[in-house]
C-alpha cells in the first residue's frame, strides 16, 4: 500500500513539474526579417558603412603614398628631414586610425546611427514577445536565432509566426 501510495505521489510530483514548464520557441532573425522597416534600416546602414569604408580606405591609402614616396627619396635626405617625415607618416597613419575609429568604434557614428535605427524596432519586437508570453501564460520564451546549442525542440512549441503577425 506505502509503495502504491509513494508511486501515485511520484506521479503527480512529476505531471506537475512537466505542466509548470510552460515555454515557446521563437526565431528572432525570420521575426525581424519580417518586418520592413528593420529591412530598410539594414539596407542603410549598409550602405553607409560602405561610405565610410570607402574614406578609411582613402586616408590610409595617402598614407601609403606618403610611405612609398618618402622610402623612395629616403637615401637622399638628411637625417633630421628623415625624421621629420617618418613623424609626419605616423602621425597620418595615427589620424587615420583615429578617423576608422571614430565611424566604425563602439561609439562610432555607425554604431550611433546603428543605435537610433534598429533600437526603436527590437524594442517594439522584445515588448510584443514580453505581451505574448504573458497574454499565453508562458513562463519563458526562447529564442533560436542562431544558437548552436539548441538541439531539439518541437515545432508546435515554435511561435514565431503568431509573433510575426502580432508585430506587423
């Protein structure tokens, strides 16, 4: 009888744990590509990093002439002439890193710009996921953009299109 007992406690323990794990899966990459605002502000962005690209690859090309000009009159200036240019060629290749800096950095203009696009588009996209999830009762979302340690999940517990629907 304590055996039945304990096996029918044991059962009801675990259909309850099973029950409290209320989760869903969603594709955060299919959500914002989705989504056309967030499609353009990619476009953009691209594009300008492509602007910048183009004028770090111009000033650290006048550096490079700068260089492969003073290396080919090298042998016939004085030394303190030499000086003088490897300093003004360092201090170029210093402002040019300063510059790529500037557009590409963590702080850089592209990042700023970055910021001021596609925050405003997560944002509506984490709060419509948050809505969801408490609307449905789950306790977790999960999202399986890119992540290499999902092994399996079943596709009934993929929300991503109901998410999609809820965005636009």
């Amino acid at each position: 009888m304590k055996k039945m007992i304990l096996m029918l406690a044991m059962t009801i323990g675990l259909a309850t744990v099973a029950s409290a794990q209320n989760y869903a899966v969603v594709d955060s990459e299919k959500i914002f590509k989705s989504i056309e605002a967030y499609n353009t502000a990619i476009t953009e962005l691209d594009n300008l990093a492509e602007q910048y690209q183009k004028q770090v690859d111009e000033k650290f090309e006048a550096v490079e002439t700068l260089y492969n000009t003073y290396m080919e009159r090298k042998a016939s200036l004085s030394e303190a002439s030499q000086k003088a240019n490897e300093e003004n060629i360092l201090k170029k290749e210093k402002e040019a890193s300063e510059f790529q800096e500037s557009l590409f950095g963590s702080e850089g203009e592209l990042m700023k710009k970055r910021l001021e696009m596609i925050q405003p588009i997560q944002k509506k996209v984490f709060e419509t996921i948050e809505q969801y999830a408490q609307q449905k009762g789950y306790d977790m979302i999960i999202d399986i953009a890119q992540n290499a340690t999902m092994l399996y999940y079943s596709s009934k517990a993929d929300k991503t299109e109901e998410i999609i629907k809820l965005v636009k």
